[in-house]
C-alpha cells in the first residue's frame, strides 16, 4: 500500500472500496466547459481528480462539458487539452465531449415526459425566475405544469425540430414548486437557443442545463466519484433525483472548496474580460491566474502539483495565499535551474590594472552537482548592477562605496578609485584596480571581503529584455469588489530593454529557466523572444519580497 494523502474524499473512497461498492472501480473525470482557458482552480482540480485515478489504479476521463453553444470555442478546446497534458494528467484515449451524448440525453428527456416527470413550458426565463419563489416563500406553479404527457412528447419534439424561436419554450423537470430547496423546483432541463455549436453546427437548436446534462454524463461514462466544488452541494438532490427518476447507473457527486487564491480574480469570466479589454497581453499573459500563464512565466508542473498538494483539499471556503504559489515555484526552481549572472540596471566598471583576457569557472547549480561547471570569460571592462555601488552608502551596506572593495563572484576582489559622472550628475562609470592574488579558488590570497557581486564581460555579454511582474491586483480579494477593475496594480510589468546576460545564455531556448544570481529566477519567454534578443521573465523573487 503506497501512501496516500489523508482528505475526505480518499476516505470516501478507502470506504467504498471496503464494501465494494464499485466493485472495487475508481473512474474519475475533469470536466472542463470550453469557455476558457485553465486556470490555477482548474489546475487543482485536475490534480485530484487524476491524482485519485492514479493513486487507486483507476481511470481518469477529460470530458468536455459543451452545453452552452454560445460561450465556446475550439480555441478553447485545443488550450485545455495542452494544459492537461503539459500538467502531466494523462487521460489516454478517454476524451469526451458532451455534445457527442446529446441524443442519448434528448431520450432520456423522453423517458422522463414518458413518467409524466418533465413538462414543457412557456414561461419566459425571466418569468420562470419570478415564480420560482424565495427561501421563505415557495414558488407558483406554471400554468403548464399540468399538460398531457402527448402533449408534452409532442411539443417537445417539435422544440429539437426548430419549430419555436429561441426562449420561447422550456423543458422542465416535474418534482416541486414548494421544495425547501430552490434547485428542485420545477428546474430547466433544456432551452431552445438557435446557436452554432462548435463541435455539432446547427444539428441541435435545444440545449441541457447543467443540472439536467452533469449527472447524465456522469452516469454514461461510468464515473464513480464525480468530484466537484462547494457551490453544486445544493444541487445534489437534483443530480441524485434525474439519475434515481432514469433508474440508470448513480455515480457520487461530493464537493470540496474550490481555490481562492489572493492577489488575482479565478473566474473565467472576469479572466476573458481582462483580456477583451486589454488589461493583459491574452490569455497567457505571465502575470495571469491561467495555466498557459504561469506556464509562461516559468512554473513547472511540479511545482502546481506540490501546491495542489500544499493547498490540500478542504469542505470549507477559504482564500489561499499567492505567496504560497510563490513558495511552490521558488522550491522547484531551486533544484532544477541553472545559475547564471545578468546585469539588469548595467554601470560599467573599468579595471584600470588588468590587461587581456581570461575565464573563470562557475557552479551551474550547488543543489545539484551533476549539472557541473561552465567557463566565463572576465575582461577589462565589465557591467555590475548599479544597486550594488553607492556613493554614500547607509550602514551596513556590503557591496561596492567608493574606496572600498568587494568580490566580483567566481573572479577577483576590486577596489573602487574612482566615480565617473556625466553632466547631470549621474553615474556612469566606476573606475576599479583588481588584486590578482585574489582569484577565486586559487587560494593565494586570505584576503576577506564582506560583500560578493554578479557582473557580466561588457566585451562578451548580450543584451536582453527582462520583463518583472508583480501582483495583477493590489487587493487580496477583487472579486468581492463590485469595481474590481478599479484595483488593478497599474505597475505589475516592467519592462527593462537592455540588460545584459552572460553569453552562455544566448543559446538559451524559450521556456529555459535560470536563476539570475542574487535576483531571481527567470524563463525565457516564448512569446516575444527572438535569436537576437531573448525576453525573460521573471518567474518568482529569490525571497518574499513582501517581508519585510
Ligand atoms: P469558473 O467559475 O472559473 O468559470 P467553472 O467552474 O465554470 O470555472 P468549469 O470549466 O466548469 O469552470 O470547471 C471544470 C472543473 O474545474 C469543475 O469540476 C470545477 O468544479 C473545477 N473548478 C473550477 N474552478 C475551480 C477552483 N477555483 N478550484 C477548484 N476547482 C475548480
Ligand atoms: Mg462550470
Ligand atoms: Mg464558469
């Protein structure tokens, strides 16, 4: 027995393989609506479901749920099976598509006229929602509650064959207008919406409700545990009624708390909306909640992974903190990604006493001593990063003052003479000695320095773009602002054009990650890097830079 995560729902399971209550089966699905791209929420779910399906040997489907015509796209289709599978969740062969069950469900609809336990209505939306009563108020009945059952098989009919306009009629479930629990009065099944469906053209104009569609596909594809978060609990007795009222295979709804996650919104509607208005740059824009995003931006499956597991899964509501995901990335990366110096604010330093040229050797990795060593070359002239010199430095300032020395990494000690200015005052060269018994490893020298630096060769290092992202939002919880626009953080990108990059980063290919000594870790972006100039972004900080 391997060991298994310790929630509800693996005890669930544990139970109901005791009594053999699947015969011993575990099937579990994600079942995404192609009206989006993934997001981190979505990435948890994923992570459970599949991890479910693998930790009990069992099976694990992607099932498309495309009910709703008018919101989906093949777009979003093709992004989410990447997402899937880059997350490492394999599903095989088992992919579906709602859609494809559309006539097995119009005859279970059938089924259910047949028992004189659906009716189709004309009442608008609009009046449905008004008569369907409140808490403390039970509903009114529709005045088409009550026609035949011939009536109803041929209304019906006539709705799938396109005879009525769109709104105009209503399938609706037969059970009770005064039921404690609004789900389960008199509940749509199906509307009529005369829309092109990406995957079925025009071959249906009435389309399910979620309540009616979830169960039933469920149930066609054999799921046992049909996992899904706290806001369908309400919906249960809904999805236990169509399935019990069919007599057809029951699989278990059971909800746990979906993910909140601080600093950014999650629902796919305000995601589209940020990118139809332009807040970001599409959906895969690095500072978004999507999985193309952080994909982009850096992060590894891992590291989604051992936050689904950080996060755990609960049946309570709670907001987790993005610095939690922060942690997830900056742990992964700290085992997996190269070293390296870059210089993204460059001041020139010029080394007044050397002359020519030669390479040090550096670490690629101290995690990880397999990824071994690489050759630097060290010149005359070099860029340093121009918060490591200060002029009047406050106490306790380590690096690089004038008259004062400090290690260039994996090089030699230097010792500022002299600060070149430009008119305006401002720095534009620092004129340096080097001690040449001081080279690193060599041993010649007990001379100790406080401080050590990155710098990159001015002779030898590229250029590159360097993008930093912050919070998307400047509030934990946007969503729960009825402007949430409004707390857009209006500086989560910065651009920088030119920094420089040690030149054993110019073959780096995109999606690469390293970490920029002292800075952070980076990836190469896939989107706007060129062989002449890469883009970085940056992934996560090397600490939380919100401590204080
Ligand atoms: P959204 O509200 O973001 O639009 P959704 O629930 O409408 O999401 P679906 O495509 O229907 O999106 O979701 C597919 C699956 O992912 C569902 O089983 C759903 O419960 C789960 N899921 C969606 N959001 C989250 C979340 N924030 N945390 C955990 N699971 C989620
Ligand atoms: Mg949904
Ligand atoms: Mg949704």
């Amino acid at each position: 027995e391997n060991e298994k995560p310790k929630n509800f729902i693996y005890e669930i399971i544990d139970e109901d393989i005791r009594t053999n209550k699947w015969g011993g089966r575990v099937h579990t699905r994600f079942p995404p609506e192609p009206n989006g791209y993934l997001h981190i929420g979505h990435a948890k779910s994923i992570c459970l479901n599949y991890g479910i399906a693998r930790d009990y040997n069992g099976k694990f489907n992607l099932r498309f749920d495309d009910t709703n015509p008018e919101k989906e796209e093949t777009e979003y289709v093709e992004s989410i099976i990447e997402d899937v599978k880059w997350l490492g969740a394999d599903f095989e062969d088992r992919i579906f598509y709602a859609s494809d069950y559309f006539e097995q469900m119009y005859q279970y609809a059938v089924e259910l006229i047949k028992k004189g336990k659906a009716y189709v209505c004309d009442l608008s939306a609009e009046e449905i929602r008004k008569t369907r009563g409140t808490l403390t108020e039970p509903g009114v009945e529709s005045p088409y509650r009550n026609r035949t059952v011939e009536e109803n098989l041929d209304l019906f009919e006539r709705m799938r064959k396109g005879e009525f306009p769109t709104g105009s009629k209503t399938l609706r479930a037969k059970i009770d207008m005064a039921s404690p629990n609004l789900n389960l009065r008199d509940p749509v099944m199906y509307r009529i919406l005369h829309a092109e469906h990406h995957r079925q053209g025009n071959k249906w104009c009435i389309y399910p409700t979620y309540d009616w569609a979830h169960g039933l596909e469920d149930s066609i594809e054999g799921i046992t545990h049909s996992i899904c978060t706290l806001e369908f609990e309400n919906h249960r007795p809904l999805y236990d009624w169509f399935l019990d009222e069919l007599n057809i295979y029951h699989p278990q709804q059971i909800e746990f708390a979906r993910l909140n996650l601080s600093y950014t919104v999650m629902s796919k509607r305000r995601l589209l909306q940020l990118v139809k208005d332009g807040y970001v740059d599409g959906w895969d824009d690095p500072r978004m909640p999507t999985i193309s995003g952080l994909r982009r931006r850096g992060f590894t499956p891992e590291s989604l992974w051992n936050f689904a597991e950080l996060v755990g899964v609960a049946k309570r509501d709670a907001m987790t903190d993005i610095a939690l995901l922060e942690f997830a990335i900056r742990d992964d990366l700290n085992k997996r990604a190269n070293r390296a110096m870059a210089v993204l604010d460059p001041v020139k330093v010029v080394l007044v006493n050397y002359e020519g040229e030669e390479e040090v050797e550096a670490v690629n990795n101290p995690e990880d001593p397999s990824a071994g060593t690489r050759k630097i070359k060290f010149t005359k002239e070099l860029y340093i990063d121009r918060a490591d010199f200060m002029e009047d430095p406050p106490k306790g300032f380590r690096r690089l003052i004038p008259g004062g020395e400090v290690r260039l990494r994996y090089a030699y000690i230097i010792k500022c003479e002299e600060v070149i200015k430009d008119d305006n005052g401002n720095i534009i060269e620092l004129r340096c000695t080097y001690d040449p018994d001081t080279k690193s490893g060599s041993g010649a020298s007990n001379k100790k320095v406080k401080g050590t630096i990155h710098w990159v060769s001015a002779k030898y290092a590229a250029e590159a773009e360097v993008r930093l992202y912050d919070r998307l939002f400047t509030i934990e919880d946007p969503a729960a602002e009825k402007n949430w626009l409004d707390y857009i953080n209006p500086v989560s990108l910065k651009v920088i054009e030119n920094a420089y990059i040690e030149p054993s980063l110019k073959d780096s290919k995109p999606g690469e990650i390293f970490q920029f000594e002292r800075q952070g870790y980076f990836c190469v972006d896939s989107k706007y890097s060129t062989p002449e100039k890469l883009v970085f972004n940056r992934t996560v900080t090397l600490k939380d830079s919100w401590a204080k």
